[in-house]
C-alpha cells in the first residue's frame, strides 16, 4: 500500500524543507510515502526546493485558485 501526503502551498520556500522533514517516510503496514507538493501561483522557488528535497510528485497551477481548488489539481 502506498500513501501520498499532499502539501498544498503558496510562496512557501522557506518553510517548505522543515515540513518534508517532519514526514514520516515510515508507516506501519504502508509500503511506501510519497510526496506531493501542489504549487498554487507561487512566485517563489519552491519546486526546485520540492526537488533538492527528493519530493516525488509535483503539480504547478499556472496562477493562485485557493486551498479547496488546489487540492483538486491533485486529482486530475
């Protein structure tokens, strides 16, 4: 069974590297943790952070839609 942690964010580079940090990569009874990080209109450098870090997955939205919206790209 694999999970996918969704982060959905805005303009959040800085904060960004602590909260992959403080994911858990190990689960009991999960085969394996994956990332998403879900970029809503940020102008910061947040995906290539996304990428230093090892984030697995990476949705760009191409300007802010708000929380609610944001989590749907993920969906698509």
């Amino acid at each position: 069974m694999k999970l996918i942690v969704q982060i959905p964010c805005y303009n959040e580079e800085h904060s960004l590297p602590q909260t992959v940090r403080d994911i858990p990569r190990s689960i009991p009874r999960i085969d394996k943790v994956e990332i998403l990080i879900i970029d809503d209109g940020s102008t910061d450098r947040k995906l290539s952070v996304a990428r230093e870090l090892g984030v697995e997955h990476m949705v760009k939205n191409k300007q802010n839609v708000g929380l609610a919206r944001a989590l749907t790209a993920a969906c698509i």
